[in-house]
C-alpha cells in the first residue's frame, strides 16, 4: 500500500515537472517573439512562477519519491541512471535560474523605460541562459524516455 503511494506521487509529480518545463518554455519562446515592453514583462514574470511553482517543488518531489520508489522495487541500474542524469541536470538548473533572475531584473528596467532596452535583448538571448534551457529540455525527455523504458 505505502509502494503505491510513493509511486503515485512520483507520477504526480513527474507530471508537475513536465508541465511546468513546458510551459516555462513555451513563455520564454513567446517572450522572444513579442515586441511590446509589456507583453514581455508578463511572459518573463510567467516563466518565474512556472519556475518557482512548479519546476522547483516538482523537480524536488520527482528525485525524492522517484529515488524512493527505485530503492523499493530494487532498480539499482535504473537507479544509477537517474542519479547521472539528475547530476547532470543541477548544473543547467542553476545556469536556468540565475540567467532568469538577470531576465526578470531587465525587464523591470525595461518597463519603467517604457521600450525593449538593449539590456533586455541581451538577458533574453544570454548564452548561458539558452543553452541552460535547451539542456534542461533535453534531459527532461531523456527522463521520460528512461521512466518508459525502466522495468515493469
């Protein structure tokens, strides 16, 4: 009974962490593409409460009860699987959120100058930032694609 709990939370919250990886970058791709000082504004102010409500808490539910529910069913090799691609994700992570804290501040200078300042452009499209996205991306498929082909 215990195991069937532990497991539904972690598809729960495996299923908060894609939604919320989505639509953090479903925003960010939206920011880029719009012109008006405001709408950016509102899609970069989207993307810190796709980040802060549901990429972070679920990203922390996914590796715990995830882990946990690994160590019951006895995937010691599934295990060390996740556990690489999870050490390979925190870096990106970081680069993804301060990259977004640098974007959030530009785009309040943005605003109270009234246009799209030269600052702005530059935080939207910092390298580290966007490559931060483009992995963190990847590697939420990659964990998709082990949970589908873990054993049964």
């Amino acid at each position: 009974m215990l195991f069937l709990l532990i497991r539904s939370i972690h598809v729960l919250a495996a299923i908060w962490f894609c939604c919320g990886i989505a639509g953090y970058l479903t925003a960010r791709l939206a920011a880029l593409r719009a012109e008006d000082v405001h709408a950016v504004d509102a899609l970069v102010k989207m993307m810190g409460r796709f980040r802060n409500l549901m990429v972070r808490p679920g990203g922390g539910l996914l590796v715990i009860f995830g882990l946990w529910a690994a160590y019951d069913e006895a995937w010691p090799r599934f295990s060390i699987h996740a556990i690489i691609l999870l050490v390979i994700l925190v870096p990106f992570m970081v680069l993804m959120v301060n990259g977004s804290h640098k974007l959030e501040a530009a785009s309040a200078e943005a605003v109270k100058s009234g246009s799209v300042t030269l600052e702005l452009n530059t935080a939207m499209r910092a390298r580290p930032l966007v490559i931060a996205e483009y992995a963190v991306g990847v590697i939420t498929i990659l964990f998709l694609l082990l949970m589908l082909l873990k054993p049964a």
